[in-house]
C-alpha cells in the first residue's frame, strides 16, 4: 500500500539500503512479509523516476515477497 507521508510520499518503489537487504519493494504488491513499516527511516531509499529499472541501475535487489526473482 502506498503512504502520501514523508519519506514515503506516494512512492511505488521504496529501496532498503540497510547492509545486507539492499532490496526494493513494489507498494503496489506488498505483502505482510515485505515489513516495510519496520525499516529504520534513514535506510529508506526512493528513486527518480519511480521504477524498477531505476532501482535495479542503483544496484538493489527485488524483495522476494512484493516482486519476486530475488537474487539472494
């Protein structure tokens, strides 16, 4: 589910640049698995433009959960 409050802003694609996740989550798909509320905000990543390939050329990976093909 998308969130309009900051750092979130309506963002589909929210990366989690905590070492060792570097993964991106699709709002659209999410899923309970996903835990996107408990991502420490400073670790919150979103990307310009609002897209996977952008999040894929900034190196994250996909969240197994929301998108699928994790790399992990």
């Amino acid at each position: 589910m998308r969130r309009t409050f900051a750092p979130f802003y309506g963002k589909r694609f929210i990366g989690n640049n905590n070492p060792g996740h570097m993964e991106v989550h699709d709002l659209d798909k999410e899923t309970q698995s996903c835990q996107i509320d408990i991502i420490e905000l400073h670790h919150i990543v979103i990307f310009s433009p609002d897209t996977l390939e952008e999040a894929k050329k900034n190196r994250f990976d996909n969240c197994v959960y929301c998108i699928g093909n994790s790399q992990k």
